[in-house]
C-alpha cells in the first residue's frame, strides 16, 4: 500500500529513487505553500524532515489522531 511505501522511505529503506519523488513532492507542497520562493531551500527542508525522523514521527501522529474518529 502507499502507506507502507511511505512508511519505508520514511525508515530509509526505499531506494534513493523513491526517495528523490518523496522529496520532490514534499519540495513543491512546501513552495506552493509558501514556505519559501526558493525551491532549493524546500528540498533541503524535505530531506531534512525524512532524514531526521520527524516526518515519521508526524505521519505517527496523525495516524494516531485518525484512530479518534473511526
């Protein structure tokens, strides 16, 4: 499922492909939603976030919030 790919890239065991899209993706979400007008400094943001574990921990979270509104 694309939660487990996720879940993958986000424990580094995805190949650098997989990575690069995630990180691609998360770039643009992060630019078009003003986080800066450099796309560069987005990516940066986007590999930072996986590579130190708090987008696992953010994607932990709102799993957990989920499980409140089943």
């Amino acid at each position: 499922t694309n939660a487990n790919i996720i879940r993958d890239i986000f424990s580094g065991k995805k190949t650098k492909g997989c990575f690069t899209t995630v990180t691609a993706n998360a770039a643009m979400a992060l630019y078009c939603s003003n986080f800066s007008k450099d796309l560069i400094i987005c990516k940066n943001a986007a590999e930072e976030s996986i590579i130190s574990g708090n987008a696992n921990r953010k994607l932990e979270q709102l799993i957990e919030l989920g499980k409140n509104y089943r």
